[in-house]
C-alpha cells in the first residue's frame, strides 16, 4: 500500500493530534473567523456541489478556511472528498492523480477511493497515476485537518495535482469527475489562494477580479482575468475545474463566505496574499 507521508505537519499546522484539534478549533473561533465551533448536520440539505478553499498555513488562512468547511458541515456528510490543487513542486506529470494508499496525518490515516479514483483517470483524457506530484505538496494536505475535524476518517479522498491549469485541462479534469461522480455522495474541494505579494491594496482589487468570475461560475472568464491582469493566483486552474464539474452537476450559484489577507491577519500590509472561501451549489 502507498503511505503519503504528512510533508507539512508542525509547520503549516500542528504536528500531533491534539494541538492540530485545538488549531482547528481556534480558527474557527478567531475574530476573521466563521465565530462557533461547526457540528455536521446529518440530514443536511446535500446542495453544495463544491467549495473554493485556502491553502496557506493555519495562522493566515485558517479563518478564512474555517467559513467553507463550517458551511459544509452544515450541509450534511460526504462519502467521497476530491480535493483539487495546484503543484507547487513541479514534480510529477502535468495532472497528477493518485489512485490507491493512504495519506497519514497527525489525526489519523484518510484513505484513497482506489475505484472513484480510476474512474476518475480514465474519463480524462490528461489525468495521469503519478504519486510523485504528491509527496512535497501542501495545498491537499492542509484540507485533512479541517475534514477531519468535521467528519473524523469516515470519508475517502480522491487528490489531484494540477500542474498545467490552461481552460483545456481545467475543462477536461472537471467533465472526467462530473462523470465519475455523477450519483455519488461526493463533494469536491479546489485549493486555491488569490493574489500573491503585493499590497494590500493592489491585492484586494485583482482579488475582486477573480472572486467576480468565479462568483459567475465563469471558467472562461476567471482564467481571462487571471491573465490579463497579472494575478498570481496558485489554483486558477482548481477553481475553473471545480466550476467546470458544478455546473455539468446542476450547480446554479456560487456564494462569498469571507475573503481576506494575510496582512488582515498579520498586520503588515505591504505584501500580503489573498485568500477566499467560496461554496458553489445546486
């Protein structure tokens, strides 16, 4: 069995078990974020298709992060989390699955859905079976200790790092798991931070850019925008996946939950990173 070693346990977030609970917990409770502690509601009303989540360490990004995932929880209990990222390392193939094993976490172990997976890689035309894209990269890890909070290990993981995000390959990655997943109790995750280092200013305004064209459920235009107007934003390619599946799964709006900065949380706003929670739902 492949065994994915935890890469960013005791730097991004806490290495053991208990401290990354009580992290958890108090990004939850900070003043940026959502203010309670969130509790799954079984019989939730299952309308999230997607969520557009962070990805930076838990002292930036947590908060922010901490608004979609208690959305989620409200919305019910997934069998099945595809989470989708961008590769940070340049290790790997261009899209990168992994289709058996488990990821190990400070919390315990999350196991891959060997078959949703596969299904998965072979509705695409690009995706291909690589671990290598996945030992070094932190934007899949960092949602385990989140879902994990709110749903324990009582899920299956599919990850996929995308390290060509063009509206080609974003198009292809999202109709493949819109067709796998067609009937299944599943929630996809795409990890994406916005604007990176400049100032605040700056960064709040092509952070309103790409937060419009996703609030569109406008792949087209989100990946425009991104290049015309220089936005160093990590995941575009996750997020116009995610939008690409929600829409062929009858997604009909795209909500805010809460958009900040590391300067927000840091105080120093000179260059700051932008960060974003966003649900797209039936």
């Amino acid at each position: 069995m492949t065994v994915r070693l935890p890469y960013q346990a005791g730097a991004f977030y806490a290495g053991s078990a208990k401290a990354l609970k009580k992290q958890v917990e108090d990004c939850f409770l900070h003043k940026y974020g959502v203010g309670q502690l969130p509790k799954v509601e079984e019989k939730g009303p299952k309308k999230i298709i997607s969520l557009i989540t962070p990805h930076a360490g838990f002292m930036y990004s947590g908060p922010v992060a901490s608004h979609g995932f208690y959305s989620i929880a409200q919305d019910g209990r997934p069998d099945l989390v595809i989470i989708l990222a961008p590769n940070h390392s340049g290790l790997g193939s261009g899209v990168s699955i992994m289709t058996d094993g488990i990821w190990q976490m400070p919390s315990g172990d999350v196991e891959i859905d060997s078959e949703l997976a596969g299904s998965i890689q072979h509705a695409s035309s690009i995706i291909d079976v690589d671990s290598k894209a996945h030992i070094f990269e932190h934007s899949i890890e960092v949602q385990l200790p989140f879902l994990q909070y709110i749903y324990g290990n009582a899920f299956k993981l599919v990850p996929i790092c995308m390290m060509m995000q063009d509206l080609a390959t974003s198009r292809d990655v999202g109709t493949a798991i819109s067709v796998a997943i067609t009937g299944r109790n599943a929630l996809i995750i795409a990890s994406t931070d916005l604007n990176h280092y400049e100032s605040q200013r700056i960064t709040e305004s092509k952070d309103g850019l790409a937060i419009d064209a996703m609030l569109k459920l406008d792949e087209a235009l989100l990946q425009s925008v991104v290049e015309s107007h220089n936005i160093s934003m990590c995941g575009y390619g996750a997020a116009s996946a995610a939008i690409v599946a929600s829409k062929k799964l009858g997604a009909s709006k795209a909500q805010l939950l809460c958009h900040k900065t590391s300067g927000d949380i840091s105080g120093d706003q000179t260059q700051v990173v932008g960060y974003t929670s966003i649900t797209i739902s039936r």
